[in-house]
C-alpha cells in the first residue's frame, strides 16, 4: 500500500506508448549497466525504492526507446496502421455496410459489393505487410 505523500508509479510514469519494436537495445543494455543501483540499497522504505528503481527504468526509456506518434486514431486502430491503411480499411468498411444495406441483386448492391471487393485485396495486403514491420 502507497503512503498518501508518495506517488506511485502508475500515477507517475506508466506510459503504454513507448514504441519496443524500434527501441535502440544497444544503448538500453549500456544504460542499464551504467545505472547506479547503490542508493536502492540505502532507501529504507519499500515504497520510496520502488519509485526510485521506476523512475530509473523511465529515464533509461526516454533515451533509447521512441513513443508512438499521437494521433486521433491511434485509440482506435493498432500502432502499425499507416493513414494508407486507415483510409483503406475505411472504405472497404463502408463499401460493406452500403451493400449490406441494400436488397441484394439491385443494381446499386452490386455496385457496392464490388467497391468492397476492390478495397478488400489491397486492405489485407498493406495489413500483413505493415504488421510485419
């Protein structure tokens, strides 16, 4: 249990927004083998070494991991959709819903059945290829 003055790490530094696919190892392993971990040893109060250890592993983050760019669709669609992407998936998206929408075999169905089809290849292509960056 935290103590009321001491903030705890959750409330402080927890970020799911550091991109580890990109992340500089290199540097993360001389950072982590350059810290100084001889004042944990001296902090009596659980709480205050942990903070202290976080606070740490943060700074080490900040140098050689990169955070995702923010962005408003970020919250609604995995990191590694491109705005390509997006504009795709949104398209084949609303090229199903239109012919769903409709009575099937009218000429305006077909239509959008087909625009679905168009949009459908390229959508999971540039999905497999983006996820496996």
């Amino acid at each position: 249990m935290f103590t009321q003055g001491t903030p705890s790490f959750h409330m402080m530094n927890c970020n799911n927004g550091y991109n580890f696919k990109r992340a500089n190892y290199p540097l993360v392993y001389e950072s982590l083998s350059s810290i100084d971990w001889t004042p944990l040893q001296n902090i009596d109060d659980v709480e205050k070494a942990c903070l202290h250890f976080y606070n740490k592993l943060y700074e080490m983050f900040n140098l050689a991991i990169p955070k995702y760019s923010s962005s408003r669709h970020r919250e609604y669609y995995p990191p590694w959709f491109t705005s390509e992407i997006i504009r795709c998936v949104q398209q084949k998206t609303l090229a199903y819903k239109n012919y769903k929408k409709l009575q099937k075999n009218t000429e305006r169905s077909i239509h959008y059945e087909e625009l679905f089809k168009l949009h459908r290849s390229p959508s999971k292509y540039l999905l497999e290829e983006a996820y496996k960056r």
